[in-house]
C-alpha cells in the first residue's frame, strides 16, 4: 500500500527517546515530528485575564493553529489529511488523498455540521458578515452553520494559500475575539470555504468510518446520527 509522510506536530515536549520510541513501532517509514511552538503562544497584546470562557489556553492555540498556521507548515505538501490524535481511522473504501486529487477538489470530509459554541456563534457571525461585506461577496451567508467536522479532512493545501483565502485568515488571525472567544477552525475554515471555494470542489467523504475518541463515538458519513 502506498504511504504518506505522517506528521506528528507537537510544541517541543516530545523527547528525543520518546520519538525513537514510536519510529520504532511506526510501520510508516516517513514520520516526522514538527516543533510548532514558535507559533504556539499567546499573542502579546493579549492578556490570560482577557480571555472568556474556561476553554484552556492551549484549545485555544489548536484551534488558532489549525485555521491559519497549519497552511504555513504544509506548503511542501498539495494534499494533506489531517487525523486529530483523538481520533483512529476505522475504514475507508478508498485513498481519500488519491481522490480527492483525481476529483479535482479542494476539500472533502466525511462530515459537515454546526457550530455549538454560543459566543463563537455571536462573535465570527458578525465578523464573517462584516469582512463578506466589506469585501463585496455574493455569498448571502457565509455563515451557514454548514461547516465541515474538521478532525478528520483531506484538501488541497493551495487552496488555502491563495492570496484572498489568506487576506480572511490573516484578519481572523488579527482579530482578538479569534483568541478571546475561543473560535474554532471548524467555523472558520467553513467560512473560508463558503466564501471562496466552489460549491462542486467541497464534498463528503463517503464510506469512511472513524472514532472520535475525546466524543466517545463513531463518525459514519452514512449515518449522520453516528455524530
């Protein structure tokens, strides 16, 4: 079977035995671990007593990295798959890399869904809304609430490095509420994708089975009540 590079990204508290260790029961012959924790870390101009909600500062940077940094670490790459640690990929009919490549898409998951967090909910509504707005897009609601499951995705990593995808990430990245309000890259990256992505380029993975571990449950894109 073919392998892909498997990227373990970590914030510099992984030790050196600790790698050998798992490159020794690793059948995959290229893993690398990637120190992000340069990036990892609160901006000065904002303040732990800034922060709303008892999400950790930590969530916080996952979610901050995964919207807008992951790109930045990715551009050796076209297709990524990302797979959080929390979750084990049960089946799949086919090499979701492969086809996404030969469907000539951007983005697939085996799952889109709402955004439950109220005051991320409130918040990048209103800045999702307003940068459309500003920018003149046609999209009537970028914020839809249709939103791809992001613990488990293939894409095309050039999509997210065009210059008006970027101009979006960069403004959600700048913005304090981004941090203070915990936005997650699930709502985020949806509304990148509702903004500038075709409609015939997004799409749901089909016959994927994986277990989110940290939900305690299986996510079937043929059963959506699996999630």
């Amino acid at each position: 079977k073919r392998q892909y590079p498997l990227i373990l990204w970590h914030e510099g508290n992984i030790p050196t035995e600790h790698q050998l260790y798992v490159l020794a029961h690793e059948w995959n012959h290229d893993v690398r671990f990637i120190d992000i924790s340069r990036v990892f870390r609160l901006p000065r101009t904002i303040k732990p007593q800034d922060l709303a909600e008892d999400w950790s500062v930590g969530y916080r940077l996952m979610c901050r990295f995964n919207s807008y940094y992951i790109w930045q670490y990715t551009r050796a790459f076209d297709y990524v798959m990302r797979l959080d640690e929390d979750c084990i990929l049960l089946s799949s009919s086919d090499d979701p890399l492969e086809a996404l490549s030969e469907s000539q898409g951007d983005f697939a998951a085996p799952f889109f869904t709402a955004e439950s967090h109220r005051l991320t909910n409130r918040t990048l509504s209103a800045f999702a809304q307003k940068f459309a707005a500003e920018q003149g897009s046609n999209v009537a609601n970028p914020y839809n609430q249709v939103f791809p499951y992001t613990n488990c995705y293939v894409t095309r990593t050039a999509f997210w490095r065009q210059p008006e995808v970027q101009q979006f990430l960069e403004a959600v990245r700048h913005d304090p509420d981004s941090i203070r309000c915990r936005w997650g890259d699930l709502p985020v990256l949806g509304v990148a994708l509702n903004l500038f992505a075709s409609p015939d380029k997004v799409y749901r993975l089909s016959a994927m089975q994986y277990w989110h571990g940290s939900h305690n449950k299986t996510v079937d894109p043929d059963d959506p009540s699996s999630t």
